[in-house]
C-alpha cells in the first residue's frame, strides 16, 4: 500500500523521504521558498556511503518508483495525508505559519513521527510518572505541543548523520553515518502498521548504480518500547553538547575521545537516567559501540555550528536530560557544566543580536 506521507523539513527530512520513494510512496516537503523552488524542479540528491563501495552512491529522488514534492507551511492540510513526519528542530515549530500548521497537525490527529533530537513534550507525557510541566523550560516554547495526542505522536531517534556540505546546493544531502532511523511505536495498533510497512519497503529497496542492485544502508527499524529512541541522549550529551566551548567548538570525536573516561562517566549517568525512565539495558547502546562510531564524527555537531553562528536558539536536550535526572535525584558535574555553558553561549548570542 502506497502512503501519502507528510513532511515538516526538507534537509535532514529529504533523507527519510529519499528512503520512503523506494516504496513507492507520495512525499511532501514543507520547507522554505528557495527549497521548494529546488526540490521540485531538481528533486532531492542523497549522497550514501555504501560498505564495500570506494565510492558513495548518489541517490536522485526523480529516479524512484515513489513522487516527491514541496511546499511552503500554508499550502497542506495535514487532513490529506496517512503520516506526519517533523524533521525540523525544535525552536522553528513556534515559527509564524509553522506553528499553525504544526497545531492544524496536532487537530487532525493524524499519527506524527518525531525526528528530532529534542523529543515533543507530549511524547515525554507516554513514560509513566515523569513530571512533564517541570520541563517546559527546555523548550523553546513548549505551548506549541499543548494539541497533541500523546498516543498519537511518537519519536524516531535521527541516528544516521548528515550535512548539506558547504558549496552545494540546498536539495543535496550527504550522508556521513549511515546507521538506522529507530522509531517506538504508537500506542495504536493501526497507527504502528503504517510505520511497520514501511520499515518492510525500506528494507527491500535496491538501488542500481550501473553495476547490478544494491542494498541500502539507513533502515527504519520499529521498536515495541517507547524508550529505545531516548538512547540517543547519551550520544548527544557526551559528544554533541561537548563540542561547544567557550568560545568555538570542537569536532565530535575530539570531544568524546580527548577525554574518554570522562565522556564514558556522562555517558553511563545518562544511561542511568534513562533506566530510571524505565529503559531496559537492551534499549539503549553501550558506550564502546558510541565511541568508535564517534572516530567518524569528525564535524563539530550541528548544535555547536549553530552557536557559533550566532542563533539565539538551540535544541536543548542537555537541559532536558538534566531536568529530567534532577526529579530523581540524579545530578552529574559535567553535564552541569556543559548546560551553564550553552546557557552563556547562548545569552551571549541573544545579547549582540538585541
């Protein structure tokens, strides 16, 4: 069955929607002027790094079975489509014509798949007995969530990492790590058979470069609980936040490997944090299989490039997890540190922007 698949995001987004072609499957983008102008006149160009291939595999969406297409926030009705997809970071939802196609989003109650970092509040609202109101200050402005079904919304860890490289054009991506889109189901059963058929297209997509069908790396890959997502956070604390310092940033290799003991200590806190949550140790990734994957992470993380280029606001998942751990006692020096630090970076870039 072909889905009509709704998009909000069209740079890290072009990557799932690139995947979802493969089953034949409609995708819209919303995304800016420009964007909409080059994906539907180009299409999306996805660069993937293939094991085995010397050379990574370019992907056009105008070759797959499936149609893509973009628009601007005020040219959908989220009532036309089978999935929601956010694929944009959290500040931009309170955004003018944004925020009321993510509340339009909230009212049609269609099933919306979460690709952010920073996990909606209503989704936090699914794990039993966490204090959801004493985290809306790591949000943005968490009011733009108030709509949202919890069962109705779920997260997808955004596990593969990607860049729009500088000198390209806004409708390429390239890959840099090739892991698997992790999805938690929804707490109907209807709503999880969407995402289930289309973790099977996914798998079964091959692609020919020239020289015979390939397998495709980055897979969706369906999860029964709710807390196999929430393993990103470990990642994200110990390289991603770390990357930022006072007055730069640091690749994320160098920010976990330049002190490793340190980066395994954040690591296993907020592994710990989540088991608190209710994980089980299966849910989440051990810290040797992060950091060597972390030895390709050689790239600041996006959070840090956003700081130093001078944005007033980031995703907060370093405040959250911390916010998180401290209604249960659980505090860690160095997550503390890094916190106040994105705290000042960011009071600083408020400041000069005022």
């Amino acid at each position: 069955m072909a889905y009509n698949v709704l998009i909000l995001g069209a740079s890290y987004g072009s990557l799932l929607a690139t995947k979802l072609l493969f089953g034949g499957h409609k995708i819209t983008m919303v995304c800016l002027p420009a964007e909409v102008e080059a994906f539907n006149s180009e299409g999306a160009r996805v660069r993937l790094p293939i094991r085995g291939r010397n050379e990574p595999t370019e992907l056009n969406s105008r070759n797959l079975p499936g149609k893509l297409s973009a628009a601007g926030p005020g040219d959908v009705k989220p009532s036309d489509y089978d999935l929601v997809a956010l694929a944009m970071q959290e500040p931009q939802y309170r955004s003018p014509g944004v925020r009321e196609l993510l509340d339009a989003v909230a009212k049609s109650r269609k099933p919306t798949m979460s690709i952010m970092n920073m996990p909606p509040l209503p989704y936090l609202k699914r794990i039993p007995g966490l204090n959801t109101d004493a985290l809306k200050p790591a949000f943005t402005d968490a009011s733009v969530w108030d709509n949202f079904e919890p069962g109705a919304l779920t997260l997808c860890s955004p596990d593969p990492q990607a860049i729009r490289p500088p000198g390209e054009k806004i409708n390429f991506l390239l890959v840099t790590l090739p892991t698997n889109f992790k999805v938690a189901r929804f707490a109907s059963d209807q709503h999880t058979a969407i995402l289930r058929q289309l973790e099977k297209d996914v798998d079964a997509a091959r692609y020919d470069a020239g020289d015979g069908p390939l397998e495709l790396p980055v897979k969706l890959r369906v999860h029964d609980s709710i807390f196999v997502p929430l393993a990103k956070w470990a990642m994200l604390l110990t390289g991603n936040y770390r990357c930022v310092t006072e007055d730069g940033a640091v690749d994320i290799k160098d920010a976990v490997h330049r002190d490793i003991e340190t980066s395994r200590a954040v690591y296993n806190w907020v592994c710990g944090v989540c088991e608190r949550l209710g994980a089980s140790p299966n849910d989440l990734v051990p810290f040797e299989k992060y950091a060597a994957a972390a030895n390709d992470l050689v790239r600041p993380s996006s959070a840090a490039r956003a700081l130093n280029n001078g944005v007033p606001n980031i995703e907060r998942t370093d405040r959250l997890v911390q916010l998180i751990g401290a209604q249960y006692g659980m505090r860690n020096e160095i997550v503390d540190r890094t916190v106040a630090l994105v705290d000042a970076r960011l009071a600083a870039n408020r400041k000069a922007a005022a």
